[in-house]
C-alpha cells in the first residue's frame, strides 16, 4: 500500500476543505483531544481499509480509519477545522474497531476515535434534524422506565395494521428516512416485553461456587428479556448466586460511542452506585456492546476523583457471560437441541471480537452442546452496520452492511444464527425478513439454556427451517 505523507498536496488537493483555513483558527480544544503520540504510530500502510466498513461501502479515503488519522493529525497541528465537512467523516465511523485488530503498527484508533467524538459533540453545530433525532434517542433509549410506556402504543401500531401500511406505502421512509430506519429495526412486540423484574438475588442451584452481579442492559431488559432470563438461569444451573440491584440502569454504551460525554459519565456513575456493596466476585453482561462499555468506566470517569478508582474497581470486575463461562467452566450436563446434527452460524458482534477480543469463547460454549456443528461465513468480522444507534444516524451505510451480512450468514446453509448483541440482532433480524429468509436467530445463551433444560428445538433439518415453543413467562420456569 502506499502511504500518505503528512504534507501531501494531492491528498490536500482531493480534500480541499482541509486546507481552507489558516492556524490561527484551528484546533482541538483543550480538553483531551486526540493524542499526537498514538497519531503518530499510524504510518499509513492502508492495511485497515479492506476491513474498515465505512470505506467498504463509501469509498472514500476520508471514510477510512487512515483519512480520518489525517485529519486527526491536521486539526491537531491547526491545519484545518474541526468543522461539518470535516466531521461528518468521523461521523461515518461505525466504531467497530476492526482496524485495530488488523492494524500492524499497534495503532490504538479506539482512543483516537473515541477522543475526537466528544470534541466533535461540544465543537460541532448540527441541523436541526440531527440535533431532534439525537435528543430523541439519547433522551429515551438509555431510560427504560421512559421506553417502557411506550411498548403499548407500539404494541397497537402493530396490530392495527398500521405498520404494514406505513412500510408498505414507503412514505415514512421518503418523509423522515431515519425515523424510518428507527421504525424498521423494531422487534414484534409480544408478551415477553412486559416481563416484570427480576429478584434482587437469585440462588445457585446446587453449591455456590461465584456471587455474581448481573447487569440488565436498557434495550436488551425490554426487547429481549428472553436472553435475560436465560442467562439469569444458565449462570444458576452453573453454581452462580445472581445479585440483580433494582437500581441499576443503562452501562452508557450509547451515549459514549456517540460522544456524548456528560450523559456517559453520569449513568456510568449510577450503575458503580447501584453495585456498591453488593460483594459480588464479577459483574456480569450477556451484550457485547455494554461489555465493552463496562470494561472502559476507568477511562469515561478519568477526570472524576470521586468515582475514576471506583470505576476502574468495576471495570476489573466485569466480564462477559461467555468469557464468564469459559473462564469459570460448566458444571451442568448439556443436551442435544435438535434430532440430528444442528448447523450454527455464529455472528461475531464488533465489541466483542475487536473491542473485547473474545472470539472463540462464544464458539467453544456451542461446541459443548451435543450434536452441534459450526458454520463460519465470509467476512465473519465485518460489522452489520448497527453499532449502537449508527443504524438511525447513518441508514444508508447500515442497510448495505446490513444486507451483505445477512447474505453472507445464509449463505453458510445453517440451521440458525447465534448473535451476542441485541443491536446487531434487530440488524440481523430486520435484513432476513427484508430478504425474506426465514432462519431464527438466538443468544448462544439461549441455546445453552435450552441444551441445561433439555428443551428440544423441533427442526426439519433438510428444509432448514426451525420453529420452538416461546419462552417461558418468568425466569424461572
């Protein structure tokens, strides 16, 4: 590949507006802008953009994580502005941290990048549609006692036929496109939404072996309380007492991979408080983006002398469910899911293969299950195109990521799709429908609760197709 010198003409002369105005009126502001030590390891070999998704479906050098480093570089040496038509491609960036694991010189673009967001946030004007649809979503999302409410307005939508109008006639999608984007990820609304909580502690089956904290997640405690309730009973069935404080709220994934920094900070602050005292050995989470989140407190509240050595207590502790598991080994016999052998095709999410490195956890845990196979697909590693809410802000590049991992898993020829992140699932979920491929997708913790309970999923094989008694309407059953 060849690299881009830091005074290129020719890359400036393609770029022009990063050569428009003069220093005296350039810059980062003072407060943690990106470091030009960790910009500096970037040597501009190109190796990131094959596996950066953004450039994949833009192809642009400034949607790459190598453009985005120069311009990084310039706004820093007070080259160019941090400005809309600068910023609009960090914006593009999904934050899958693929460049990082691919990356041969070590760059640490998950510090660059998520220093440059926050400065983008507090320097930045957006129109006013942009600056509505963030509200809306980082005043509601993180919240699910604000969410909550409105699972019965959109349980009649569904019903009344109202939605198979309104996708069927396009308006909404002509009118407001992200609104529409925002509406097409939205999950059936079914009984499982309006699941009460959970008891605060929950006793191991058998002898105790950990006291563990499990975390609920915001969307994943409405939208997919299946997968709560399934990793509340796996972790029981493995000698795990589950302390579950009513407390706790939001990890702050989305507000923090979007740079909202302020917002970050205090629900961060409030879920350490909802586990102060709680004497649990490690805090656990069954989403790959809240993970990753969780694991990064030290460095959100780095500037809070109350809380930074708390938060980094935490974040020691946080683990996972399925590097959890693995780490700490089943105790429980597993059962086979399916008459015959029962072919899975694991999705790697982002923030759990390159944010948090687990990879072959997740695979190890499904081998367990008897008569299981594994189906790997192209370009296992390329995200979806949700990270966290870029599937609202950037519809378009998240429907063609969206479209080409959805093809690539089908065509592995499994029986069903193992996801680890409630994003990528509704992702996933969304584009099989819009293909019209019927393949059920699961939590690899749903599957491994089936597997303890010896819950059969019913499955013709030779027409790939599965269909499974819903959940059970409380944890415990």
């Amino acid at each position: 590949m060849t690299s881009i010198p830091a005074k290129d003409s020719n890359f400036l002369n393609q770029n022009p507006h990063l050569g428009e105005l003069t220093p005296a009126e350039t810059g980062f502001d003072a407060k943690h802008p990106p470091q030009q030590d960790l910009i500096d390891t970037c040597v501009h070999c190109g190796f990131c953009l094959s596996t950066c998704p953004s450039y994949r479906v833009i192809g642009k050098e400034m949607d790459s994580p190598r453009g985005r480093i120069y311009m990084m570089d310039a706004i820093n040496k007070g080259e160019t502005d941090l400005k809309p038509a600068t910023s609009q491609h960090f914006d593009s960036c999904l934050g899958c941290l693929a460049c990082v694991t691919t990356c041969p010189s070590g760059v640490e673009y998950d510090k660059l990048i998520a220093a440059t967001r926050p400065q983008v946030e507090r320097n930045v004007p957006r129109s006013l549609g942009d600056r509505l649809l963030r509200r809306l979503i980082f005043n509601l999302f993180p919240y699910p006692n604000r969410l909550r409410p409105l699972l019965y307005p959109l349980l009649a939508y569904q019903k009344s036929g109202l939605r198979q109008w309104v996708r069927s006639s396009g308006i909404l999608k002509q009118v407001f496109p992200r609104l529409a984007a925002m509406e097409a990820i939205l999950p059936n609304i079914t009984s499982d939404f309006f699941q009460g909580d959970f008891p605060d502690v929950i006793p191991a089956q058998g002898e105790k072996r950990y006291r563990v904290g499990m975390i609920l997640g915001c969307v994943q405690r409405l939208f997919f309380h299946p997968v709560n309730a399934a990793t509340a009973r796996v972790l029981t069935a493995n000698g795990c007492e589950v302390v579950i404080p009513k407390t706790q709220g939001c990890c702050a994934a989305l507000p923090a991979h979007q740079g909202q920094e302020a917002q970050a900070q205090a629900i961060a602050r409030q879920m350490i408080d909802s586990f102060a005292g709680t004497d649990v050995d490690y805090i656990v989470i069954n989403a790959a983006g809240c993970g990753h989140t969780l694991k990064e407190y030290g460095h959100i509240l780095q500037d809070d002398p109350d809380y930074r050595d708390k938060a980094q207590d935490f974040a020691r502790r946080v683990r996972d469910v399925n590097e959890f598991l693995i780490d700490v080994g089943l105790t429980t016999p597993l059962h086979p899911l399916a008459d015959g052998e029962l072919a899975i095709a694991y999705q790697d999410a982002c923030h759990l293969i390159h944010g948090q490195k687990i990879s072959s956890q997740p695979r190890q845990l499904l081998r367990q299950i008897p008569q299981v196979s594994l189906r790997e697909s192209v370009d296992a590693a390329l995200c979806c195109g949700s990270a966290g809410v870029y599937n609202m802000l950037q519809p378009e590049v998240a429907d063609e990521l969206g479209q080409l991992k959805v093809e690539n898993l089908s065509n592995t020829g499994a029986d069903l799709i193992a996801s680890a992140n409630p994003g990528c699932s509704l992702q996933i979920q969304k584009h099989l429908q819009l293909q019209g491929r019927d393949i059920p997708l699961y939590h690899p913790i749903q599957l491994l609760d089936y597997a303890i309970r010896e819950q059969r999923l019913e499955v013709p094989l030779s027409q790939k197709k599965v269909s499974v008694n819903r959940y059970s309407k409380s944890w415990s059953e």
